[in-house]
C-alpha cells in the first residue's frame, strides 16, 4: 500500500467517524437541515467560502482570470457576496 493509498483510507475512516458521531445528535429533519438552528457563525461563513470558491472552479472563473482577465473574478465574487447578503 502506498502512501496515497493509506491517506484515503484513513481519510474515508475519519469521515465515518466523525459522521457517526456527528449524526447521534440529529433527531428532527429541522436538525439535519439547519443545525437545530445552532449552528455558529463562523460555521455559516466557511460554508458560504465553500459555495462560493465550488461556484467559482465549475464556472471556469479562475482560468478565466490566469488568461488575462483577472476583474471577471472580482467582478462575480462582488455579485455573489452581493447574493448572500441581500439572500
């Protein structure tokens, strides 16, 4: 087994992991969905990075903005704050 192959599994044992543990708490389809209503901020912030940055790779933008047009990037990341906040 390779070095490669060992991070995968011990990477696929820790989500189950902590999947399991994670999903004893969930009791209601409230909790599954929106944390209980408890989930905290800095929670809420990192899945909305997390949107945004999986937005920008499917549309392309970042190649867009190593060719030469770097404002397209900032332009929509701008438009997508825009969203969530006015969301």
């Amino acid at each position: 087994m390779n070095i490669y192959a060992a991070g995968l599994l011990i990477s696929m044992i820790v989500y189950l992991a902590v999947g399991n543990y994670a999903g004893r708490k969930v009791r209601k389809l409230d909790d599954y969905f929106v944390a209980g209503r408890q989930a905290p901020t800095l929670l809420i912030v990192g899945t909305l990075v997390a949107s945004l940055m999986s937005t920008n790779a499917f549309m392309g933008e970042t190649g867009m903005a190593y060719s030469g047009n770097p404002s397209l990037i900032v332009l929509l990341t701008a438009v997508n704050c825009i969203g969530y906040t006015a969301g």
